[in-house]
C-alpha cells in the first residue's frame, strides 16, 4: 500500500509540524539511527496552481532507501536520514520558500531541496541579502529549475540581490535538471513541422511565431531561447512575445483574453499588424499553462500549439482530461534510459501501481537529488564521530566529489548506498550515475540529462522522441524512445 504523504507544512503552521516530527522521531526508534540528517523539501503541494502529485511520495521512497541502503551496508556511524517539509504553494512572488528554507534550516535541516525556478531563486536570495539572521549556508539542490539564469556567473538582474543570487557566487546552489535551452531547437523543429514544414502553415508568405509564457525566470528562459532559435533557423521570422502574471487566478478570465492576443494579425512585440500567427509556443508555471491550454482548446482555435516544459506533468492530464488530448510538447524526458532508470521505474510501479510517464513531475530528479544528498552526508562525515554534526559546507565541499570520472560507478537506490559507504570508508573514488542522467555538474554547477517530445494520446503522455542532451548542444535524437 503506498504511504501517506508526509506531515505538510505551511508558513503559518511549521513550528508545530516541526514540533511534532522531531518529538515523534520521525520514523525513528529505539533500534533505529542514533544519528539523524535531517533534509528540508519544500514542493508546491496542494495549490490549484499545480501541486505536484507523485514527488512528495518519491521523497519518502528515497528516504526510505537510503535508510535501507545504510542497514544494508552494515550501519553507518549511526546514521539515518529524515525529511522536514514546507509547501511552497506555488506562490508567484514565490517569497515563502525562502522564508520556509530559513525556518526549517534554522530548525535544524542541514540541505535543501527545491522546486521550480521561481522558488528556487527566493531561496537562493536568502544567502545574498542583508539580513545575515536568514542566511542558509547550507546546500540547496534544485530538482525542477530549468532557467537558464540561475546558476549562470553572468546573470543579469534589475534586483542586485537577485542579480547575486542567480550567479550563485557562494557556491550554495546545484541544479539537478538540465538547463531548458537545450530544449529550444527541437522545439522550434517541431513547431516548424506541426505548421506545415516549412513554418508558414497559413501561406501568406511570412513565418510568424506567438510565443506566451509566465514571467519569472523558467518563462522568461524559455521564452528567450525559443525566440534566438527561431530566428537562427528562419531569420525573417516575425517573433511575438507575450508574458503574463505568474500569480495570475487559474479560473480567472486572463487565459480566454491572451488567446485573442496571441492569435490575431497584430504583433505586440513589434507593435505592428504583419499578419496571422503560424504557430503559438507556451512555456508557463504548470496551474497557469494548464488554465491557458483549457481556454485555448474551449475557444476553438485552429493555429498548432506547442507546450515547454511545464505542461509535461500528470497534473494537465487530471485537470483536462480530455481536454488535453492531443496536445504536445518538448521537455524534461521522465528519466534517462540505464540501470539506474531501471531500478526507478520498477520502485515507482511496485509503489503507485504504474510507470512514470509525466516529463517533469514523476520525481526522477528528486530521487537523484535525495541519493546525492545522502552520499555527500556519509562522505562529508567520513571523519567525524557523529554524522549529525555535519556541517552544510562539508555537504556542499562534498557534493563536488560524487562524480569522478574514475571513480566506482554507484547507481540509485539502497544498493547503491550499500555499495558506495565501504568505498567512501575506504576513500575510494565514486561516480554517481543517475535516474535522470549521469548528474555531472560543470563548474557554475549545471547538468546535462535528456529530453523529449511528446504527445498526449488516451490521457497519458506518449514519447514521440527521446534525445540525449549528456554530450551538450545538439542533442541526439535516439532511434526510439526506450520502453519499460
């Protein structure tokens, strides 16, 4: 039977979960860890705007593994791993999650684990700004920001903390998913051939492209590396763009109104009238791509549309239903094909009954930021007699450690664990080989994973392509998509 979801907690009441949790011993007993690492998670839970479904239950099963992975290895000092949480809501300022992060740090967590770019950012400001009471220093692993802002030494920002925050100078931050630019030339591919070929599927004699997106970091990504890509593919494109309200109500009247304005003759951009739209491309926070896509698809529109990243998630198809079928897009493949994706896929049925099949929501890289997690606590407590003492620069310091290229390879789950704590006892290399990729972080802390391009058929997602983006830009399209 699948677990419940852990105990959730809000800004208002995390004291008291948090009271109660570490009075209960959070899964703990007399026989169990003596030494307990505590891990802050905070998701978009229970928002309309697009709670995540399956990921907070993914935690609990990494948890749960790597605790396995540790008796199966004999013990470890001790040690044992926990999780204290908070509900980022989906907020479009996105401020509670950097108040959570402080709260629950301060409450004793030693990392943090993050969702999207727009909270992932609110945390990272913690370190940067003037009040030195809420600084983390503590590691913060994103497992679903794609912008390709944060993390980049030469972000620019009207915020000068913000600015700061995103080129990560502490070194406090690491992504977990790929950067979402690799996504912008398959995508422009594929919206030139769902209009006709050649782009100009009215034939009127002019590619135009309506590009809508969310404005903060992922839309605003997404939106800009669409745009470069289509002009270097047809440099005479005529390119709209139009942002929106992150914050903006689901079931308010926005989405009907943008879609007037994405599919007339008029180019807001350009602030000209050039003709009618070839195509339209979406990259939104997941509540407000759906609430869009349902206005769209009720208004009849005729021009192809095309979904990023965000729309890839089981929450479109539950909250359109059939409203969703036959939509398509390009994003975050669910996993990368290999024996640690083998191992997910198995552990995510036996538990919810099915396979993965949501493109950024079916918990890969949270179960790979859990798995990293862990092997940086063991490795940076190495040396020391009580691993709860661990501080989060030596989690940081030894994050950096857990791919050497000549290192053991260590796969995900317990095993892996059972596998890498002699190792790293023994101060043998390791290279952590993930679900979502190989988990290779560059210098500014970047990884390189996989995609996909996928159809919605019958209520669920159906990879049309899968493409391996490990190498760096182009990505290259397998021969088929993987089946498990």
């Amino acid at each position: 039977m699948p677990r419940p979801f852990p105990r959730l907690a809000s800004l208002s009441s995390l004291l008291v979960a948090l009271a109660s949790a570490l009075a209960a011993g959070c899964g703990s007993s007399s026989s169990g860890p003596t030494a307990t690492v505590t891990m802050a998670v905070i998701l978009d839970r229970t928002s309309q705007s697009g709670g995540l479904i399956a990921i907070p239950e993914v935690v609990q099963l990494a948890i749960d593994d790597m605790n396995a992975g540790i008796k199966r290895a004999g013990g470890f000092k001790g040690l044992g791993f926990d999780h204290s949480d908070g509900d980022s809501s989906g907020s479009g300022s996105a401020t509670i999650s950097g108040q959570l992060a402080t709260m629950l740090v301060q409450e004793g967590a030693k990392l943090v684990i993050t969702d999207n770019s727009n909270n992932t950012v609110s945390v990272m400001r913690d370190d940067y700004d003037d009040d030195t009471t809420n600084d983390l220093n503590a590691p913060i692993l994103c497992v679903l920001c794609g912008s390709s802002v944060i993390n980049n030494p030469t972000a620019t920002n009207a915020d000068p903390i913000t600015q700061e925050a995103l080129r990560n100078g502490k070194g406090w931050n690491f992504r977990v998913i790929q950067d979402s630019k690799y996504f912008a030339p398959v995508a422009v591919a594929r919206a030139l051939a769902m209009a006709g070929g050649t782009g100009d599927g009215n034939h009127d004699g002019l590619v135009k492209g309506s590009l809508y997106g969310s404005n903060e970091p992922q839309g605003l990504a997404a939106v800009g590396g669409f745009a470069a890509a289509l002009a270097a593919a047809v440099p005479t494109a005529s390119i709209e763009k139009i942002l929106h309200d992150p914050g903006a109500d689901p079931n308010g009247t926005l989405w009907a109104t943008d879609s007037g304005r994405l599919t007339d003759n008029r180019n807001e951009t350009a602030n000209v009238v050039d003709g009618l739209p070839d195509f339209i491309y979406e990259s939104s926070l997941p509540g407000t791509a759906i609430a869009f896509t349902k206005a769209y698809v009720q208004g009849n529109y005729s021009i192809p549309l095309l979904h990023g990243a965000p729309f890839g998630n089981e929450t479109a198809t539950l909250t359109l239903g059939d409203l969703a079928n036959g939509q398509e897009g390009v994003g975050f493949a669910t996993y990368y094909p290999g024996p640690s994706a083998d191992f997910f896929v198995s552990r995510y049925t036996g538990h919810f009954g099915k396979a993965p099949e949501a493109h950024e929501r079916d918990g890969a890289t949270t179960y790979d930021a859990i798995n990293l997690a862990a092997l940086a606590v063991i490795m940076a407590s190495k040396d020391l007699d009580d691993p709860s003492m661990v501080t989060g620069a030596q989690i940081r310091d030894a994050l950096w450690k857990l791919n050497d290229p000549n290192g053991e390879e260590i796969l995900a789950g317990p095993d892996g664990i059972a596998k890498a704590i002699p190792l790293i006892k023994a101060g043998t290399p390791i290279n952590y080989n993930g679900i979502s990729g190989p988990v290779d972080w560059d210098p500014s802390a970047f990884v390189l994973g996989a995609m996909a391009h996928w159809k919605i058929t019958n209520d669920h997602f159906v990879d049309q392509e899968l493409y391996d983006c490990t190498k760096g830009a182009p990505c290259t399209q397998y021969v088929a998509p993987p089946t498990y």
